[in-house]
C-alpha cells in the first residue's frame, strides 16, 4: 500500500535534491559560490539519479524518451557552466515523475484492496474432520466450512446451513443477503451468525474477484484512443527536437558565435519536450479507473474508459439485467367454484418434481403442498398429476386451452406474464400469472440515461408480447424481441456503426453482443464467465443506476483528457519560439515547462476525485418501483 507521502522513499531523491538545491542558491545568495557549486552538483545527481539511469537504458534498446531530452539538456547545461539550472530541471523533472508514479499507484490502491477480501486461511471439511488450509490451496468441490464473523474464500453453493452475508464490499448492497442449501455465494462475503457448509465452485487462486482484479490491472497494459494520439505526437516529437536543437547549435557555427547558440539549442530542447504531453493522458485515464473501481465499477482498459465517455445509445438485455431474474406468482385467477389456494396447492403439489423456472415459482407460492403422483411432463407444454384424487393439468395456454378465460389469459400475457392454465379432470380450475418482476431500479436508470441524452433499447430473447409490456414499465420504447444471440450481435452492430454503443447483458448468450459492442457491460459478479470475459466494463455489484453514473464519470474524465493535451500542446508551442530567440533562458524555460507539468498532473488526478453519483449508490438503497396495488397471501 502507497505510505503517506512523509514516508515515501519514492519520493527521498526529489525531496533531497530540492533540498540541496535551495540550500546552493542560499549559499550563491550568501556570496559563497564554492559551497554553492558543490551542494547544486549534489542537487544535480540527486535528481538525475530517478531518470537518467532509465534514459539510458531505454537508449540501449533504441527508444529515445522524454528523460533522454531531460538527461542531453542537463548535461550540456553543466557543460556551459550552468550547474544551477541543470540541478533545476533534474529536481524538477524528478518531482513531476515521483508525483505522477505515485498518482498511479494512489489509482491502483483499490485494485490491490479487492484481494485483501480474501482470507489468509479456510477450513475444509474432509473426512477425518475439518482442516486449515490456506484459501490459495481450495479446489472446486472442497466443501468449505465457514463460521459467523469469516469471510468466504471462493464462489461456491451453500450445500448445509441457514445464515446472511454482508456482501457490501463487494456488490455495494447494504442489506445482507439471506442464503441457504442452493444459493451462491460470492468471495469477499462476511458471513452472519450460523455457520454455513458451502461447496467451491471455483479455485482459490481464479474465482470471482480475483478474475475482475486481473481485468482490472489490465487497464494498466493497454491505452485508450487519446492515449495513444498523446504518444504519436510525443514519440515523433523528441527526435524532431533533437534535430531542431542540432540545426539551432550549427547556426551557430554558421554565424559564428557558437556558445550562444549552443546555449539556446539546450534551451530549445527542453521548451520543446512533450514530458507534459507523455503523462497528461495516462495519469487522467488511471485516477479514473482507479476511482470508479472502489464503486463496483471495473473497466479493463484505458480505451474502454475513453470509449466509455463517448456512448450514446445503450442497448440492455430483458432477462437479469432490466429484471431480476427470479420468476414470481404475481396473479392468481381461480374460476367459479374454486379457490385461489385451491389453484395454487394443485399447480405446486405437480409442479414439485419439476426443474423448470416456472415450476420453482409456483412451489414457493404455495410452500407445504404434498407432492402429487404419477406425474408426467409434456416437455415444453406442461405436466400431469394426481393430488387428492384428482387429475391435474398444468402448462401453457397452447397446451390447455382457457377457453371462456381466453381474454382474461390475453390480458395478462399483455402486463408481460407467462400464463400458466391450471387443469382439474379436464375443466379449467383457473390461471396463474408469473413474471419475471422489473428491479426496482430498472425505470430510474432509463430516466437517467434519458436526461443524459443517450437513447436506450431492449435486446431480448423473449417474445415480443411479454418484452414490451416490460420495457414499457421500464420506459423504453424501443424493443427488439426474440433475439438469438448472434440476432443481438448484429443489432449491436449495426447500431455501433452509426453511433457508439454499449451493450448491457449478464448470459453467457450476451457474450457476442457485448464483445461486438462499442464497449460491452456485464452486470453483476454473479454474471457467466463467458459475459465477463466479452465486456469491456464489469459491475461488481447488481445496481442499474451504476450505469449513467459510469458513463457521466468516463465523460467528465474526457474532458479533463482534452484540457490536458491542450495545455501540453500549448506549453509547447508558447516556450519554442521564446527559447529560440532568448527571450527565456534555461531557468526560466524549465521552471515554467516543470511547473506546468505538474499542473497537468494536477489535473489528471481530479480525474479520480470520488464521483459522486457512484458515491451516492454505495450508500442508498434501490428506488421501490410505484406501486399502485399490493396482493397478499393469507397463509403466514
């Protein structure tokens, strides 16, 4: 972790040379000019010692460099008789480089916190009791045993035991989570008051959060579009100034006072080096991505980010990105002569044997119901049973027909319900509606987005009927339904050509757009693989709202990118022709040029100031959705 700057041995070599240096032009002040050449020299090597060393070595393989230019200017200054300035521009060079290493790592302090989630050690249950071992050295299928207070070591189920976890450091969400045998559970997560027996589902070393930790470091490998436009500038930019200083040092010769010249050429050649333009971009695009990682926000690469500040169209998938992917009895409509528990008891007691979603739905809305018998399943129509004497139907309504309910069956497939018909001894007994419900925050963000300009659109797989009664409530009114995946990769192109474009998804079937889109979003650290892997942006928590907050944080960086290239630029371009004609010595030309830069610096760590927005949903709970009528069970 980086030490408060007191204790930075980073920074000792600066702080050195600035210190011998103000004590030399103390002494020069003082009218001894020996102590004063000898502590400037001191300051001289101190600060050269952070970057010519580098400058060399870069030499060595053919890559000229800002510190090269830096290393020529300081050198020839001293061989002028100019130990003082050339003391400055290494003290100052040096500063601006331990300042802007240390905003990386500042940025990189987040990344490094998510590991710290982990435990040291785990037990393991084996079969001569349980053991510690170190959480590095879990396997899948270990079965961990996790007590009250510890923090989970992997992604895994829950195969024994009742508890919550606190999975605020993780997914923001400050209500622990209720879990129990079947529920996943991600790492990081403390555990409640019970202790819970969970079976790994990943390795120690490759689970979850250490995937998203390496998608993040590799914002650190790759460069977005502005970075890569400051290097085509800086890196042709430091021969072109070698060669001008050259030709401004043999004009010298020419006109014959070779000193003066010489001197300006030095001049030259640190007014016109790009060490400003070099660093504006990183610096920025880094305290960025750093900031918006401590709020669940990991971006994997710095030209996402940029990316990320361009979109204008979101396109989102239905199924656990606009929803919450958990199907619930949200309807229940019994006919004349019989009741709503009726319906649901039957529905649930042939439904308990089956694994489809819906089936689970029906279950938890009438828990208790006796399993029926000789059940048989009509696979992708329904399912037959006996309970209680009777024979019970129960499936879609192109297998059992509503009959007189058919307008009341159209009615709710059109509120985006999947229509269940409940069948005893062949006469409809009534209708059950399950819908996979809208999150709470789903509206809000598309109003969000709305006010942001940025136009939104649903990619679903799921039919047009049930697809646009849910982008209604949500607010979108652009809809395209049953979408194979390579159908949303398509549109996702499609639209990317004409505008940028992100695409919001969290299945494995989201994978193609997402990797197609301008920059792909996977929600949630629950997400599939094969999503996180495709985007370029991965939440780790399940809040919509991140979404706008993100996209107005990468904007704002932008601009903060643009202003720093072009106070890069104009140093540049000001200090030239100020330099050639000796309107600024070496001391002038360096201190400004230096000063500058570290306003640039400056600058781009503002770029990691806490964004507000995302600070905001760290600590607030979702919106509730506007709801006009409330259905309440009687039982319990």
């Amino acid at each position: 972790m980086r030490p408060p700057w007191w204790r930075d041995v980073a920074l000792l070599p600066s702080v050195l040379s600035g210190v011998l240096l103000l004590a030399g032009y103390t002494f020069e002040w003082t009218g001894l000019p020996v102590p004063a050449l000898v502590l400037q020299a001191a300051a001289l090597l101190a600060g050269a010692y952070t970057f010519v060393p580098g400058a060399i070595r870069r030499l060595t393989r053919g890559r000229l460099g800002v510190g090269l230019l830096m290393t020529i200017a300081a050198i020839g200054a001293v061989l002028l008789g100019h130990v003082g300035e050339a003391a400055t521009l290494a003290f100052l060079f040096s500063l601006a480089e331990a300042l802007e290493d240390r905003a990386m790592d500042r940025a990189k302090e987040g990344l490094r916190a998510l590991l710290s989630l982990i435990p040291d050690t785990v037990r393991v249950s084996r079969l001569t009791g349980d053991i510690t071992i170190p959480a590095a050295d879990v396997r899948e299928l270990d079965i961990l045993v996790i007590g009250a207070g510890e923090r989970v070591a992997t992604d895994g189920v829950v195969i024994d035991g009742r508890s919550s976890l606190d999975t605020s450091a993780i997914t923001g969400e400050s209500i622990p989570v209720d879990v129990g045998p079947g529920d996943q559970v991600v790492p990081g997560s403390v555990n409640g008051s019970a202790t819970l027996r969970i079976e790994a589902t990943a390795d120690g070393r490759d689970n979850s959060l250490t995937q998203i930790v390496t998608l993040v470091e590799q914002a650190h490998a790759r460069k977005g579009e502005r970075a890569r436009l400051a290097d085509r500038i800086a890196r042709p930019l430091v021969p072109v100034v070698l060669i001008a200083a050259t030709l401004v040092a043999l004009f010298g010769f020419i006109v014959g006072d070779p000193g003066l010249w010489i001197e300006r050429a030095l001049v030259v050649l640190v007014a016109a080096s790009p060490c400003a333009l070099a660093i504006a971009v990183p610096v920025t695009v880094i305290s960025a991505i750093g900031a918006a990682s401590k709020f669940g926000v990991v971006i994997k690469s710095g030209e996402a980010f940029e990316q990320l500040g361009t979109i204008r169209t979101v396109a989102l998938d239905k199924t656990g990105t606009l929803t919450r992917n958990q199907p619930t009895v949200v309807e229940v409509h019994p006919a004349p002569g019989t009741t709503r528990d009726d319906v649901l008891a039957w529905a649930a007691a042939v439904e308990a044997s089956s694994s489809h979603p819906l089936a689970a739905a029906i279950a938890a809305a009438a828990p208790g119901s006796t399993a029926a018998t000789a059940v048989t399943e009509d696979a992708g129509h329904g399912i037959t049973g006996r309970v209680d004497g009777r024979t019970i139907r129960v499936g879609n309504d192109r297998w059992l027909d509503p009959g007189e309910h058919r307008p009341l069956a159209e009615s709710m497939a059109a509120q985006g319900m999947t229509v269940v018909v409940v069948e005893a001894d062949g006469r409809v007994a009534g209708l059950i509606g399950v819908r996979d419900e809208l999150r709470p925050e789903s509206a809000e963000t598309v109003r969000m987005l709305h006010a942001q300009g940025i136009e939104t659109i649903m990619l679903t797989g799921d039919n047009d009927r049930t697809a646009r009664a849910i982008a209604a409530a949500a607010g979108i009114s652009d809809v395209r339904a049953q979408q194979l995946p390579a159908d949303k990769a398509a549109a996702i192109e499609a639209l990317a050509e004409s505008r940028p474009t992100a695409m919001v998804g969290d299945g494995i079937n989201d994978a193609p757009a997402l990797a197609t889109a301008t920059v792909g979003i996977a929600m949630g650290v629950r997400g599939s693989a094969a999503a996180i892997e495709s985007a370029d942006v991965a939440f780790t928590g399940h809040d919509l709202r991140l979404i706008p907050s993100a996209l107005a944080h990468a904007r704002r960086a932008r601009r903060i990118m643009t202003a720093n290239i072009v106070l890069a630029l104009a140093i540049i371009v000001v200090l030239f022709p100020l330099a050639l004609f000796g309107v600024l010595g070496l001391a002038g030309v360096v201190l400004v040029h230096e000063v500058a830069e570290v306003i640039v610096i400056l600058n781009g760590v503002r770029a990691g100031r806490r964004p507000a927005g995302l600070r905001q949903l760290a600590a607030a709970p979702p919106v509730p959705l506007d709801v006009r009528t409330v259905t309440i069970d009687s039982r319990g």
